[in-house]
C-alpha cells in the first residue's frame, strides 16, 4: 500500500472529531496498512487517520522499534505529574514546542481484526498515545501549549512557506 500524504494545519478534517469503525473488514484492513506504511518512514512516532484524511477513529505508532496501529483507541489512563516535553507534529512540519504531558499512559482499542488490545508505556510512547489520541478528538497538539507559547507558534506557524499553500 502507499505512503499516504499528510494533511496540514489548516485542513479542516484535522479538526473534525473522528468516527468509531464499525466494520473490521478490507477496507478497514487497507486503512491499517495504508496507517503501518505511512509511520514506517523515519522520524514519524505516530500517524492518525484524519491526517491522511480518513475521518475514522485509528491511529498507528512507531516508537522504539515497536510498529503497530490500534482501532477505536480510548485514553484509559494517565499516571504522573505532567510534565514538559518538546514535541512537533507531521500536520505542522518544521517546528515543535514544549507541552505539558503525563508521563505514561495507556490506551485501549481493537487490532484489525476486532480483537481487544491495549498499549501502555512511558516517555516517547505515552506522549505519541496522547497526541494521537488528540488528533483523533480533532484537536491539534498546539492547542495544549502554554498561552505565551501558542502566540509565538501560532505566528511561527502563519509564516511557514508551507502554511495556506
């Protein structure tokens, strides 16, 4: 399957709140693979469905070594004090902030065939699960950083060559 194009900041299914899959069948197999192909690429943690525009709750992660993609995804558990951490996104490319995140956490959801799974972890992992979590939610990870911070991102972000292209 291909690599999938990443949608912008600016595209409006970035901030649409995804569907549940109902339906654990080819297509959903093809958006699996399509998800696998598309974070498999160096330096990508995690890629969400409506980044490649697929309006449909799953998202798939890369993140030491370890590839997967889990469907219908729920945050069911955040342990620790937030905690600041510089993160960046593939939908606003070129920049990352500093944003408050727990440090382990745990989501819940189905593999491609319907079957339960969970993934759990800490450092790089929890803060992609609660970032895929936000894209799926329809929010973006700027929307979490501190007012001072999001004024200068949001100013970094208008000026990007890429920005309303």
């Amino acid at each position: 399957m291909p690599v999938r194009e990443i949608r912008l900041f600016g595209d409006p299914i970035l901030r649409s709140v995804t569907d549940s899959i109902v339906r654990f069948d080819e297509p959903t197999h093809a958006l699996v693979r399509d998800l696998l192909d598309t974070v498999a690429l160096p330096g990508r943690a995690g890629v969400a469905a409506n980044q490649i525009g697929v309006g449909l709750r799953a998202f798939s992660f890369h993140v030491d070594g370890r590839i997967g993609c889990i469907l219908n995804p729920i945050l069911a558990e955040v342990r620790g004090d937030l905690e600041p951490a510089d993160e960046g996104c593939l939908s606003v490319p070129g920049f990352s902030y500093p944003r408050l995140r727990y440090p382990w956490a745990r989501v819940t959801g189905f593999d491609q065939n319907g079957a339960s799974m969970e993934l759990e972890g800490e450092g790089l992992l929890a803060q992609a699960l609660q970032h895929e979590i936000g894209h799926l939610d329809g929010a973006l990870y700027i929307e979490g950083l501190a007012p001072d911070v999001k004024r200068v991102a949001m100013r970094e972000i208008r000026s990007a060559d890429w920005f309303r292209a």
